[in-house]
C-alpha cells in the first residue's frame, strides 16, 4: 500500500533512516490513516493514559502468564508508540530537532506480531478500562498493517486464499460435494425421522440466502439438519447458494481489506439469487462480518439476521412446534461467543430457547457481556500448531467455568468456538463434555410431524385383537420367552 498523503509525508521526510520492512510497514500505516477512519480513534488513544494496567483485570491470558507483555495496554502501546513517533508532528520534531523518540526496526515488528496474536481480540478489556481505549481495534489495526508486510500466521492467509481465490470457500468444498451433503441430509431425514425436510439449493427470489461456516457441511450435520428443521416448520422461504456457501470471513481476524472483498461476495451472492437477506448460520464471527455488510456495501445492502434470531422470534410467535412433554434432560449451560455476544448484540435468544427445551440448564459466571472468551478467538483457533497455548493459558479460565457448571452440554453457535471447546475439554479432562449446537438440541425437540394426530386423538379400531400372532419363523427360545406354547399360533 502507497499513497501521496500528509501521512506519508511524515515518513518520508522523517530524518530517521529504516530498514525496509519498517519502511514497508510505515507506509502500510500512512495509506490506511488516510483511507480510513483509523485517525480518529488513534488521535483520542495517544491523548490519554494508555498504561494504566487496569485491563490486567480482565484479560485472562494475563491472569494465567502474568506475563506483563499481556497486558492489554501494554501490547497497544506497541502501536500507539509508532503512530506518536511516525504520525505526529510533535514526534517528527522531537526525532528531527531533539533526537528523541526510536526507530522502528525489523526486531521491533517481529515483537509486535508475537504480542498482537497472543491476544484472542475478545475486546473483555475494554469493559474495564477507564478511558474507553478499545485495545481489540488496536490489536485489529496491528495485524492489519503487519498483514500488509507479510507477518501474518499462514493458516489465516491460506483460508482467505482459498476463498478469494480457489473454490470460494475456506474448507475447499467443491459445488458438487455441497450438493452430494444437502442430498445425504434429506435422506437422513427420511432414515431416521420418516420425514421430507429439503435443503433448497439456487433458489431465486427466496426471502434468505443461508451462509453457515462452511465446516458445518463436514462436521456439523445435527446443526445443519437443525436449521433445515426450523426453516421448514415455520414456513421460511430460503436457499443455499452455489455461487458462495461460505458464511466465514477470516479477514476479520487480520485485514479489513480482505474481509471487505469477502464481505462483497457474499452481498454478490444473495444479489444473483434475487434474495432479500442474509440469513448467517451459528457462528459468531461469520455474523459479526456480515455486520460490516452496510459498511462496506452501503445502506441498500441486504439486511443480516442470525439464526438465532430467526428461531427465536418464531418460537415467541408460536411458529415452532415441540413435541408434547420432550425437553433436554441433561443439564446444559451456554458459552457466548465474544462476536455476538460481547456488544449485546446476541445473548438473549439462544438462552430462551434453551430455557425453553432444556429442563436443567445453568449458567456459566461471568456471562453475556463479561463472558470469558473460548480461548481461541481471533482467529488462533485455526493455527494448529499452538494448540497447547489455546487450550492451556489461553483456555485455562474457559475450561473452570465448564468444570464449575457441571454440564453435561456446553452449547455454542459458533464453528470456531466449537472446535476450540471441543479441543480444550479433551485437553482439561473434561472427557464428559460434549460441545454441541443450540439448533442441534431443537432438532431433537421440534416436532417434525405437526399435523400427524396425537395417540389421544386417533380412532381406536372396533375390534383390539388380544391374541399374539408370532410368525412361524419365530425359534423355540424366543416362544420360551414369550411364553408361548407350541401349540399357540
């Protein structure tokens, strides 16, 4: 990124020579000032105590390392030392005129990539900070200009490759293989429910336009037939589309140009299939995504409705029907993912519904707003390679509030959260846990035969045969059994 600005301007005439990289990163910062409402925060941030340290408090990565370089303020001061130095004139004079300040180097970057992707971006911090400083956008900003010089984890890259680039989804799934899954649900539904459920695919004029995270296709089957189930029941005029299936957007983790570019494809998407909005499946951080959608779609953009919104609002109007007197036994408890829930954005409608189908359901504390994040937010949860980091110090708190509900079903709508739980219970001992989704317990308690009439309303015949039939092929041992004498047909 270049670019002929005022904030270039500061970096070119600036009397420090850098090294390349730094001069890359610079002029990374100097474009995105200058395209993009960043200033405005950063000129606030720079004007405050920034180092206070009560963030401490709320950050639990710290509260595991208590590492100072966790410290939520500690690691934005990384940035905001930059943009003083790099973006002020104060700090342009002091450096030219007194030969204070630092010069950024390589060093310097590969320190500020290490501290920004300890940190998951749950944004807990920023309930607890005194001035307002919102260290998830700092910890965003970072990675994005970091991104610009290449110092970005590969997982999260190749993801977004592969989505701009190849197949157009981040798991790589080819258009006849999605086909081949929806078909294999529908006779799911016939096999086990004896029912017709479809999964509608390139439907044009549909009121939804369905984009889950596209690894539900290959691990989430109870959750997508859920969905299916809930669509159907109450009469929802929705589709699938084959143009882009893939509600993911990892440009949320790392660059707000790559999640702008995915963003539009998936407005491109419901605009060819003449739908009118965006319905995101349970996942958190594809929801929050699609948020951005009027940002950088504009006010006319589709509007964006979680699925859990969707089934609550037809549960609440009585569109929904459960089976009579069938409710979730075990006790289950209810993980917020940090995308929908810590704005309040979504926190209410999974927790009535799962009030609503679960006779034992408890929650964890804290919760909704000051909820603990999975461990694997921001992204890290798709970097394999630091497994131990995201289920040990990263999840140590997530995994004690599991241990303390005693749930049998810790229920998240979010993939990213799900796979994390999943591999910070295996790692915590929690062998007893089972990580599951909201739209997988309805699918167990909706009934999926409304209008079939009850076992009270049905005729009874005029004449109940009392005698037992067995079929000749029926042995010796299991006449015995059923106390039948050979001499009984």
């Amino acid at each position: 990124m270049t670019g002929k600005n005022k904030y270039s301007y500061y970096v070119e005439k600036s009397a420090l020579e850098v090294e390349d990289r730094p001069r890359k990163f610079l002029q990374a910062f100097a474009a995105v000032l200058e395209h993009s409402s960043y200033s405005l925060p950063l000129e606030v941030y720079i004007r405050l105590s920034a180092k206070c340290s009560r963030c401490a408090a709320a950050c639990q990565l710290y509260e595991a390392t208590q590492d100072p370089q966790d410290i939520p303020c500690h690691r934005s001061e990384r940035l905001l030392r930059i943009y003083r130095r790099y973006f002020t004139k104060a700090g342009t004079l002091a450096a030219r005129l007194l030969g204070r300040g630092f010069t950024l180097t390589d060093e310097y970057l590969d320190e500020m990539a290490d501290a920004f992707y300890r940190c998951t971006a749950c944004r807990r911090c920023k309930l607890t900070c005194p001035m307002g400083i919102d260290h998830g956008l700092i910890t965003h900003l970072a990675r994005w200009l970091l991104a610009e010089i290449e110092l970005v984890p590969k997982a999260l890259q190749v993801a977004v490759r592969a989505q701009l680039e190849g197949v157009g989804n981040t798991s790589a799934i080819p258009v006849p293989a999605l086909i081949d899954t929806c078909e294999f649900l529908e006779e799911e539904f016939q096999d086990i429910y004896q029912v017709d459920v479809k999964f509608p695919i390139d439907v044009e004029g549909a009121e939804y336009v369905f984009f889950p995270a596209v690894s539900d296709y290959l691990l989430e089957a109870d959750t997508l037939m859920g969905n299916a189930a809930v669509m159907q029941l109450t009469g929802g005029s929705w589709t699938i589309g084959t143009g882009n299936f893939d509600g993911i957007n990892y440009g949320l983790f790392y660059s707000d140009r790559m999640m702008e570019r995915i963003v539009s494809n998936v407005v491109s998407e419901v605009e060819r299939l003449k739908g009118k909005k965006v319905l995101v499946g349970e996942c958190g951080h594809a929801t929050r995504s699609a948020w951005f959608i009027p940002t950088f779609c504009g006010e006319e953009a589709p509007e964006v409705v979680n699925c859990l919104q969707y089934a609550w609002q037809q549960m609440e109007s009585g569109n929904l029907p459960l089976k009579e007197g069938v409710k979730i036994e075990e006790r289950t408890t209810y993980h917020d993912p940090c995308n929908i829930a810590r704005a309040g954005r979504i926190t209410e409608e999974p927790r009535e519904i799962l009030k609503a189908i679960c006779t034992d359901y408890v929650e964890m504390t804290p919760n909704r707003t000051e909820n603990y994040c999975c461990g694997g937010g921001g992204g890290t949860v798709s970097i394999d390679e630091i497994r131990a980091f995201r289920t040990g110090p990263l999840g140590q708190r997530k995994a004690e509030q599991i241990r303390a509900t005693g749930a049998k079903y810790v229920v998240s709508p979010c993939a990213n959260c799900k796979k994390q739980l999943r591999e910070l219970c295996e790692d915590n001992g929690l062998d007893d846990v089972e990580v599951i989704g909201v739209h997988d317990l309805l699918l167990r308690v909706v009934d999926l035969k409304p209008d079939a009439p009850k076992v009270e309303d049905r005729e009874a015949p005029e004449e109940m045969e009392q005698e037992l039939c067995v079929p000749a092929s029926v042995g010796a041992a299991a006449k015995q059994d059923l106390n039948i004498s050979d001499g009984e047909e």
